[in-house]
C-alpha cells in the first residue's frame, strides 16, 4: 500500500486533514478565548464609560460649585468692602472731629495767652497808676505831717 501513489497521497491528505482539524480547533479555542478577552474588553469598556460618565457629571458639579463659590465670595468681598469703606467713613468723621477739637482748643490757647499777655499789660498799667497814687499819698502824707508839724510849732511857740 505504501507503494500506490494515490494511497500514500491519500493517507498524506488524511493526515494533513487531521493536522488541519487540530490546527482548527486550536485556532477555535484561541478565538473563543479571544471572544472572551474581547467580551471582557467590552464590559471594561462599558465600565470605563460609566465612570467616565461619573466623572463628567463631578466635573460639573464642582464647576457649578466653583461658579457658585465665586459669587458667594465676591457678594462676600463686596459686602467685607462696603463694612470697610463705613469705618473708614466713621475713622474719617472722628478725624475731622478730633481736628476741628484740637483747633477750638488752639484758639482758646491763643485767646488765653492773649488774655494772659493783656492781663500782664493791664497788672502793669495798675502797677504804674498805683505807683503813681502811692506818691501822690506819700506827698499828701507827707503835706499833712508838715501842717500838722508847723501847726504843733505855732501852737508850741503861742504856748510859751
């Protein structure tokens, strides 16, 4: 049998048949591992997505919560510069008061010591006039001693 041609190409073609049935089923089996792979691939995929999807729903939520944050602090900001501008108003009007006190209290520092200095003029101007009365006294004083003296010597010499 090894002798006929067409038998050993037939029992070469069974062979080859055989080889190409286990080939075959190996190829089967790598492509149902591939499907499988391929399938796991396809739910991570969809899982990837759905945490994607998550993502993208965070994402605009923190922006929507960072726009809100914003205006809060700006409307805060706002509010912090309107407190700030009154007590500077205030600071500023107590300012102005303690300047317009300090002037009032400057003209009456300068109304007292003009005061002062008219004073020192006027004690001088009574020192003067006193001292001028003081001799016009001691003058008269000393007129009366004279009367009253040459009056005791008229009298003393019509005594005797």
């Amino acid at each position: 049998m090894s002798d006929d041609p067409i038998l050993s190409a037939l029992s070469r073609l069974e062979s080859g048949q055989a080889a190409l049935a286990t080939g075959q089923a190996k190829l089967e089996t790598r492509l149902g591992k591939l499907e499988e792979g391929q399938a796991a691939l396809a739910t991570g995929q969809a899982k990837l997505e759905t945490r994607l999807e998550k993502l993208e729903e965070g994402q605009a939520a923190l922006a929507t919560d960072q726009k809100s944050l914003r205006t809060d602090f700006l409307d805060e900001l706002g509010k912090t510069r309107t407190d700030v501008m009154g007590k500077l108003a205030e600071v500023r009007s107590d300012l102005t008061g303690m300047r317009d006190d300090i002037s009032v209290n400057m003209g009456a520092v300068d109304m007292a010591r003009q005061v002062n200095d008219n004073t020192r003029s006027d004690v001088t101007q009574m020192r003067e006039q006193i001292s001028v009365m003081w001799k016009q006294l001691k003058q008269a004083q000393d007129d009366i001693r004279a009367l009253k003296e040459g009056g005791q010597k008229g009298q003393m010499t019509e005594n005797t």
